[in-house]
C-alpha cells in the first residue's frame, strides 16, 4: 500500500514536491512508518519501481526466442501504455536530468532492466535464430526507444499488438502482419 502511494504520488506530484508526509497520508500511516523502512525518498521509490518490475515480468519459459522476444516487447509496450510505471516516467526522466543521485539509480535501474532483453537477444543470435549481424544492446535500445519514444514525445502510445512489427523492422526477420 505505502509503494503504491509512493508511485502515485510520484505521478501526480512529480520529484521535486514529492513528499514522505503525503505519500504517508495517501497511505493512511504516520509518517514514521514510512521513515523505519525507507531513510529518504529515493529509497522508498527505488523499491516501489523493483516491487513494479517484480511483478510484472513476461513468461519467458516456453516458445521459440522470436515468441519470446514478442512477449517482453509486448509487455514493455503495455506498461509504457498504461501503468504506475508509465504515470511516473515523465517525473523520473526530469528528476534524473536535476539530480545526481537519482541519475545514478535511474541509470542502474534501466541496465537491470533491459539485461533480460539483451541475454534474450544474445542467445538468439548465438543460436542463429537472430541474423548475426545483429548486436544485442543496440538492438535493445532501438526496440525500447520507439516504443518510449512514443510514450514520451507523441500523443498515441506505441500499441503493444504492433509488437511483430517493431521486430520485424528492427532485425529485418520474421513476418509483419
């Protein structure tokens, strides 16, 4: 309940005027409560996004990788589409750009977050089921910036069902509908 207000308030209020005392009333729980988990505000929204990722992972166990990397460009399309993460995206951004510390867990936190993709990538190109001209990081930034480029500086978020196609026009394999 606290790192979901925490997310919301995040979204609404943005960093700057981010605030434990009313992340603590949009929680219903004194101040203090927040203060013995979290020491500052950085740390509880550092666990709020790690308790998003947590929960929100891709089924990665079965299917062909081509699936697979269906499956995890699908779901960062939805979550950039609508959810806690994407309301507080803007907010992230602009707090990364003014400070330092949050620059840092930023940064870190998006390398964590695109190595599943990347080992995806690397495996499919090891196995020859991705062309081998392909390099896995860029290829994972080209992917995940159309569809937060979309997010973040169009009116129309990217449509998660148009996931094939970003693929497809990304790596030059498989079919576009």
């Amino acid at each position: 309940m606290i790192l979901l207000a925490a997310l919301d308030e995040l979204g609404e209020a943005g960093y700057g005027t981010f605030s434990i005392e009313s992340v603590a009333q949009r929680a219903g729980v004194g101040k203090a409560t927040i203060y013995r988990h979290w020491p500052h505000k950085l740390s509880l929204i550092g666990d709020a996004f790690r308790m998003l990722q947590d929960e929100g992972d891709p089924e990665l166990a079965t299917g062909t990788r081509r699936k697979k990397l269906e499956r995890v460009v699908r779901h960062v399309a939805e979550v950039a589409k609508h959810s806690p993460f994407s309301k507080c995206l803007p907010a992230l951004i602009d707090a990364a750009e003014r400070d330092p510390e949050m620059r840092t867990f930023h940064r870190r936190f998006q390398a964590e977050a695109r190595r599943p993709l990347i080992a995806l990538l690397e495996e499919g190109v090891a196995s020859g089921d991705f062309p081998r001209h392909v390099d896995p990081e860029l290829t994972a930034f080209s992917l995940l910036g159309a569809i937060f480029f979309c997010r973040l500086m169009t009116s129309k978020p990217f449509d998660p069902e148009r996931a094939g196609d970003l693929i497809h026009v990304v790596l030059g394999t498989g079919t576009a509908r």
